[in-house]
C-alpha cells in the first residue's frame, strides 16, 4: 500500500467508467498507431511503385570536356578523357552508404556502340534482375521476359530498324548473341536499343569489369535524397552523382501529403482524447471534493492531493497506450489488407516506438489532467468542512 | 499544549457577513478532555475546526505548544494534522473503495513509500482497540453506522496524535452505539490523549472532565477555568 493504492481502488471502483474513458482514449490512440502505420506503409508502397518508373540517382565517372571552337565557330565539346568505373569496387561502395537500406535497385550499365547489319545501335550491357526493379513498365508481346548469358533484348524501334525478332542471331564484337524477346513500345531511350547481358556484353567488349554508369532509385519516404547523394559521392570520390531532383521531389510530395494528412487527423484525434481525459478528471474531483477534502484534514499536502489525481489520469492513460497501439496495429494490418498496398505492407512493431508513443500519450494524459489535479489540490480543508 | 486567544471569525453569506466566533479565548491542557457544547449554529465546530488547524481566525491567534498556528507554513500545518492533530467527524468519511483495515492506514498512504509492517501491526492494533479487529478486511458498506464510526477513530489514533477533535462523532448514532463511541474516547483520554470534543448531548458532555459552552459566538461558561472577560466585542 501506498500513494499508488487510492488511485487504483478508486479506478477498479468505477470501473465501468474507467474502462469507458480508458477505451476511448485508446480509440484515439489506436486511430492514431493506425494512421501513422498506415502512412508508412503507403509512403513505402507509394516509393516502390513509383520506384519501378525510374531511378532517381545517376552515378556516372566524371568526365572533362573541352568546348573547341575556331574562327569564331563552336565546334561543340569533345570529351578529353572517358573514364569508367569498376564494377566490383563502385557497386560495393554504393552498398555500403549509411542509407544502403533505402536503395531498391542499383542498376549498372556498360555501353557499346555497335553496327548490326551496317547500322549503328547502341547496346547496353545490364544487371538484368535489378534492371527489371526500375523499369518494371518493360514488356514483351509474348509475355514473357529473360534475358540470359548470350540473350539480347531489342527495344521496338531498334527491332523495326534491325529487322529483329525473337531467335534472330546477333552479332556484336565477334560473339553470338540471340534475340529472346522484343520489347513493346515504351516512349523512352529504351525504344532506340538493344540489352545484353551485363556481364557478357564486358567480355565480348573484352572490358571485363567495367561499367559506364550506374542507376539508382532510392526509397526516399524518411530520408532526404540528397543525403544519399551524398553519401554516394563520398563514397566515390571519382564519380559524378546526380539526383533527379523533378523526380525526388514529385515522389516526396506525394508522400509528404499522406504522412501530413495522417499527422493532422491524429492531432485532432488526440486533442479531443486530452479534453475527454480532462473533463473525467474534472468530473472526478468534482464528485470527490468530500473525499479530497478529508484527505486534507488527514494531513495530505496539496502535492500529495495534485499527485493522485495526476495518477488517476496517468493510469487511465498507460491503459489506453496499451489497448490503443495494440489495436491500432491490428487496425493497420486489416487497413493494409483492404488497401491492397502489396504483401510486403504489414505493420512492423518497433519496441522504441511503442516505448515512445507510451511516453508522449503518459506526457499528453499528464498535461490534460493538469487543471483538475491543480484544482483539486487547491481545495482547502475549510472548504471540504463545509460539505463535511 | 493549545491556547487560542481572542479568536474571531466572520463566514460570507448571501445576507452578508455573519460572524461565527466573537473573540473566544480558550486554554486546552495536555490529557484534558474539553467537551464543547452549545446550540446549532452557536460557532462551537468553527471554533474545534480553528483549534485544529482546519480553518484560520480572522483575527485571534491559537498557539500550539508556543507555536502560533496562522504563522505556520501550509506544510508545515499539513504535516501537524498528519502527526499530532487527528480528526473525527459527524459523518465518519472512510473511503468506500478501501476495507476499514486500509481506511485506518490512509493517513499513510500519501507516500510512494508502501506501508512498513511496524504500521500495518499498529493499525490492526488500533482496529482491536475499538472492536473491530474481525471486520478488518469489509468494505465501509459492509458495517454498521457506529462501526464505521469506530473505524474512523481507529484511523484518527494510528498516527498516535497528541490530540483528538471529534466533531459531534455521535450525531449520527444511536444512543447505545453513541454511548459506546463515547466510552471509546473516555478511555482514551484516561490513557493520555488529549480530547477535543464538540457535542450537543448534554449526557456525554458530562463525561469529559471539562465543559464549554459556546453560545452566540462567545465563550458563555467553562467549568475547567472561569469564562475569562471577552477583550473584544464584534
């Protein structure tokens, strides 16, 4: 026994109204776990699909040009020293940025310039499995999709200009490659080229480990793009990376928008819970003024009276964290589902944010029992005489 | 032990002030058992709830052992009703939540510090002292009007106080169950407690060694030490 004891007793005695009070502070809560989860997983979900349209870093060797020009007259820039990368070396330092967790696809690139039935095309050398992650609109009229070892894909334009179909037989650099598919319209670069194997377009090209350049999307919901960015560079201190801001910030502001919506509702939501949590209170030492009135005569301080109200909210509101967040994932997992955000979208629990959320809503219970608990403490001892 | 002095005080009411005590002064000994008495409305529980620390005197002082109460800090007056003072209502006002054992330990239970056993034994004690050490774990709800008054006075005695204002503890009980509160608080005056009591009951007035009476907000007669010249008129 001890200062805990009225609070609780009191509690446990109108239980009816305590878990009535408790609940709907806890549907806040839950609202509240809910939306927030609910915004992760669509920002998430939002990123990914809108991931598969595009990279939005590209990680390319810098590169000095001279502008030449004589007589007066440009003759443009001539590029005075083409570098490439390393393949080994650039996807390992990509891979180990702080923010690796935040990158869905790297996808590096080698390019030949190549002539197929004396007409030049170019022909990118790609990681297939991650080109597929940022150009998830790629498709072929048979359905189905691979590129192996000695496979080329050929872009709808490229194939009409090359006169190529699925078995056709290329050859690029003294080595065989076969058409496996070609690719229906896409409106971009794509259309104009062939694909090949990364990896086999390098030792055909006899340039094993080597790569031009390197796309990256990143999953920007919670982190800046320009601290990857960052990250990159300095990771590659010869490589030029660029964010595709237009991109990024479309991205962004979709997600913004769902996380900012969330974050209103759930400030609303909360503030009619702190008034709800108040008025009980209030209502509370209302009903007890008797009680606290005798309390005081026993030689309960004003701290000590402040104190119990204060625990009587702080209780009710531990509850409601409790039953709120428990519910609010339950909530979002259900949400998710009806959503249809994927699969992968399931509420994730994460014990610091569950310490966090307890905390803020004890801190939110606190500050809305503060003019009750103050009101309460302030009842005198002469003051309860009279209703004694 | 408690000399109140040329004490005053005025309530605010809808037809304006009415004055409830009218310069009373009064000398309360240690182990003496003051009985004080008069008609409704005459200012005597003002004067116990003065005397207590429960209410200030507009004007007046009631000192404690030397010490003038009104000059205390609110701590530290709090802190003297939660060791030497100790309170008895009318209505006996025992948290309905709590059994009459946890009711007699609540002066305890404003610390986080939970209530050592050397308590607990003392409060059962106390409970044995009025009778009720069997009905220790009922609710409030469960017990008769005159035990629940008895558990009250378990609870006014488990911080072993110096004195005891009981407030008409008998006016809202029966004769025999009245006779038995009052038996209670006799004996413990025998053993050393000092008692206040406020009573309209002329027969258990006379049991307290000392009788005042109170009338129109004056100190009317003292059988203990003469009514002393009141030095103020309000």
């Amino acid at each position: 026994m001890n200062i805990l004891t009225i609070p609780l007793r009191n509690l446990r005695r109108k239980l009816a109204r305590s878990l009535l009070t408790a609940v709907v502070f806890a549907v806040g809560v839950a609202s509240v776990t809910a939306l927030v989860e609910l915004s992760k997983a669509v920002g998430e979900s939002l990123e990914s699909k809108l991931a598969a349209y595009g990279a939005n870093i590209l990680v390319s060797p810098k590169t000095e040009t001279l502008s030449v020009g004589y007589g007066g007259m440009a003759l443009g820039d001539v590029s005075v020293d083409i570098k490439y990368f390393k393949e080994d070396e650039t996807l390992a330092a990509i891979a180990g940025i702080h923010h690796k967790d935040r990158l869905s696809a790297v996808a590096p690139k080698f390019v030949l310039l190549a002539r197929v039935a004396d007409t030049p095309v170019g022909v990118i050398g790609v990681d297939f499995e991650q080109e597929r992650q940022i150009k998830s609109h790629w498709f072929t009229e048979a359905g189905t999709l691979s590129l192996d070892s000695f496979g080329l894909l050929a872009g709808s334009e490229a194939a009409a200009r090359l006169g190529l179909a699925p078995g056709a037989v290329v050859p690029l650099e003294g080595r065989d490659f076969t058409v496996t598919g070609v690719l229906g319209p896409t409106g971009s670069e794509d259309d104009k080229l062939l694909f090949a194997d990364l990896h086999a377009l390098q030792a055909a090209a006899g340039k094993i480990n080597r790569i031009h350049f390197v796309e990256v999307a990143a999953l920007c919901a919670g982190c800046p793009i320009e601290e990857i960015t960052a990250q990159i560079a300095s990771s590659l201190p010869g490589a030029d990376v660029k964010a595709m801001q237009q991109v990024v910030k479309s991205r962004m502001m979709t997600v913004d928008f769902v996380k900012h919506l969330a974050f209103a509702v759930s400030g609303v939501i909360l503030l009619t819970a702190c008034v709800m949590i108040g008025l009980s209170i209030f209502s509370s030492v209302n009903e007890r003024k008797n009680e606290i009135g005798l309390l005081r005569a026993l030689g309960f301080s004003k701290g000590s009276v402040f104190l119990l109200m204060h625990l009587e909210a702080l209780l009710l509101g531990a509850t409601a964290a409790v039953i709120g967040q428990a519910a609010g994932f339950a909530a979002s997992g259900r949400l998710m589902a009806l959503l249809d955000l994927g699969e992968q979208a399931a509420p994730t629990f994460d014990p610091l944010q569950f310490a966090l959320v307890f905390v803020g809503v004890a801190a939110l219970t606190s500050l809305a029992s503060l003019p009750p608990a103050l009101a309460a403490s302030r009842i005198e001892p002469s003051q309860a005489l009279v209703m004694l | 032990m408690l000399v109140a002095k040329d004490i005053v005080k005025t309530f605010a009411g809808e037809a304006g002030n009415a004055p409830a005590l009218r310069g009373v002064s009064l000398a309360v000994a240690a182990g003496e058992f003051v009985a004080v008495t008069g008609r409704s409305g005459s200012g005597k529980s003002t004067l116990l709830n003065i005397l207590s620390s429960l209410l200030t005197p507009d004007a007046g002082q009631v000192l404690y052992d030397g010490r003038d109460l009104a000059a205390m800090s609110a701590r530290e007056r709090d802190k003297l009703r939660a060791t030497d003072f100790s309170m008895v209502f009318q209505m006996h006002h025992l948290l309905p939540y709590l059994t009459a054992f946890e009711n007699v330990l609540t002066p305890f239970l404003s610390s986080w510090r939970p209530v050592d056993a050397a308590r607990k034994a003392f409060a059962l004690e106390c409970l044995e002292r009025v009778g009720l050490a069997d009905k220790a774990e009922r609710l409030p709800g469960k017990l008769s009007g005159g035990e629940q008054q008895r558990v009250a006075i378990a609870r006014a005695l488990v911080t072993r106080p110096r004195a005891l204002f009981a407030d008409e503890p008998t006016g809202s009980l029966d004769g025999s169950t009245g006779r038995q509160i009052m038996d209670i608080l006799s004996d413990l005056n025998k053993e050393g407690l000092t008692v206040v009591l406020v009573t309209h009951e002329p027969l258990y007035a006379r049991m307290a060694g000392r009788l005042v009476e109170i009338a129109d907000g004056r100190l009317a007669a003292d059988n203990g030490t003469p009514a002393p010249a009141p030095s103020r008129t309000v």
